[in-house]
C-alpha cells in the first residue's frame, strides 16, 4: 500500500446517489437479526479491481453496531496521519488475516480488540457481508455485529487516532452518500464519501456501508 497522495474533501462531488433511505423499523436489533438469520436475494455494487492488480491480502474488519438509547449507531476509528496504509482516514476497526485466525470472524474479533480495546463479551455477531476489494490490495470481509454498552475503548496510540459513532439511520440514507472520482496512477475510480460532521467516511468504508445499505434495503 502506499500513502494517499490527494484529500479527497476537496474534489467536487459528481452526484448524490439519493435512494430513500432504509426504514427506521429496520434499524433495529430484532430486524437485524432477523435479515442476517434469512437474507434476501440482493446485489452487491461491484468494484473493479485496478489494472494490473496482484492476489489481494485477506483482511477482515467488524462493523460495529452499537445498542444505544436513541437508536443504533456505527463504531469507527480515526487512522493515525503516520501510518503508511490509510493515514489518516476513517475506517472500520480491523485489518490483515494472521496464521492463527480460525477465520474471519476471528480476525475481525482480534483485529478490533487490539485496535479499540472492545472486548469479545459485548460483541454479538450477525454474519457477514460480501467480500470488499480494494484498490489497494485486500480483500475484505466485514464482520456486522451489535454491540451491547457499557462496554470501555482503548485506542491503540500506533493505528487510531480517534474513536466514534455515527448514527446508523444517517449512513443509512441515500441522500447522505456522494459519488466522487479521481485518476490514480492505475486509472481513475469512483468511490462514494459520506461526510458527517468533521469526519470523511469514503472510499472502502463507504463502499462496504454502501453494501450494508443495499442489503438491508433489499
């Protein structure tokens, strides 16, 4: 991998994708379990690998689903600006598969728990999404799960600068999420960014939300 060498905050935004968003009687613990215990038959957005690209490394990241009073909400972590892999971008707790993961449940688990501090006890999970390709060499598989508090945090001071939570029912609306392009030395790509508040969600996070909206819509 190596370091983005452009911000996207300051590309102008193409177009809104703008599908209603998800009803709010689906974001909700019960209904969750349920879509996970018998999906539907849904379609994914495909991503093109870039040209050229080698066999991507197997990676894994939870995604978070935290059971608050007002409603669900999404864990995700600020990466540290040193980093030579997605410094600085926001992103779900996780990373590459090790030898000793039994599977990728295990590696989003570990990977969390080293990364955040989140503890396996408050992690109920629901299945998993489809695979994600970056343009960067992984593939990802996002683990969804909830979350039950009071749970503790503890950054890991090497990869996260900074953890929070974005209310579910906003990542979960069409009119949220902005379609974006850039050329890249392998050629240009769209991805989607979805702005909230002082933190810019885009591009692999988004993509994988972007699926997790499509599956609950389906």
């Amino acid at each position: 991998m190596t370091t983005l060498l452009f911000d996207p905050r300051q590309l102008a935004v193409e177009s809104i994708a703008g599908e209603r968003a998800v009803a709010a009687e689906r974001l909700t613990a019960p209904w969750l379990r349920q879509r996970f215990a018998d999906p539907p038959v849904w379609q994914p957005e495909a991503v093109e690998a870039p040209p050229g690209a080698t066999a991507p490394t197997a990676a894994s990241v939870l995604v978070p689903l935290v059971q608050r009073e007002a409603g669900l909400t999404i864990l995700l972590t600020l990466r540290t600006a040193h980093l030579s892999q997605h410094a600085g971008q926001v992103s779900f707790p996780g990373g590459r598969a090790e030898p000793g993961d039994g599977s990728v449940v295990e590696t989003a688990l570990r990977e969390t728990e080293e990364e955040v501090g989140l503890q396996r006890r408050h992690v109920d999970v629901l299945g998993t999404l489809p695979d994600y390709l970056t343009g960067t060499g992984f593939r990802v598989t996002p683990v969804v799960a909830l979350v039950a508090p009071p749970f503790a945090l503890r950054a890991d001071p090497s990869e996260v600068a900074e953890i929070f939570e974005v209310p579910l029912a906003f990542l979960m609306d069409g009119l949220h999420h902005q379609r974006l392009s850039a050329t890249f030395p392998a050629g240009r790509r769209t991805f989607y960014a979805m702005p909230y508040e002082r933190f810019y969600i885009w591009g692999a996070t988004a993509g994988m939300l972007r699926n997790l909206f499509h599956f609950l819509r389906a």
